[in-house]
C-alpha cells in the first residue's frame, strides 16, 4: 500500500472507536464473520484485543490472523488496538 494512503487511513482510524472485541476465547470463526461485516459496511475497523487473547499468540500474530481471515490489510497495530482495510 503506498504511503500517502496508509498515512490517510491511519489519520481516519484515529477517530474511530473499536467495534470488536477480541478476548480470550481468541480469533474465532464468529469474531471473524462479525468483522467481515463490518468492513463491508465500513471499509475501515478498529478492534480492541485485550490482554487475555494473548494467551497463545502474541498481538502481532492475532492481528495478521485477523486481516488473513477477512480479507483485508493489516493498517496497523497502535497499543492493544488493531486497524483493518478493505
């Protein structure tokens, strides 16, 4: 993705707020369907993953498991929050 746009996406993202959750029951088929959803109807989504869904996988892994399973690009990860594009 170039950079002017990734930079864009990331200033849009910065004033969303995260509409899913993921928690320790991890990155789940109906997170996932859920997710695609709401990047049809948004484009862009912020997700919150708490401390507990980093049992087995650390945040990084979580969230290019999240933008391979629904189709989209990893925008970035800023503390525990992950931003998707689609």
């Amino acid at each position: 993705m170039e950079k002017d746009k990734l930079y864009k996406l990331k200033s849009e993202a910065s004033k969303l707020s995260p509409i899913i959750n993921i928690g320790k029951n991890g990155v789940t088929d109906s997170v996932v369907e859920e997710l695609k959803k709401h990047i049809k109807a948004n484009r862009l989504v912020k997700i919150k993953v708490l401390k507990s869904a980093e049992a087995e996988k650390d945040l990084k892994a979580i969230a290019e498991e999240l933008a391979e399973r629904s189709q989209s690009t990893l925008v970035e990860v800023r503390g525990r929050t992950v931003v998707l594009y689609r």
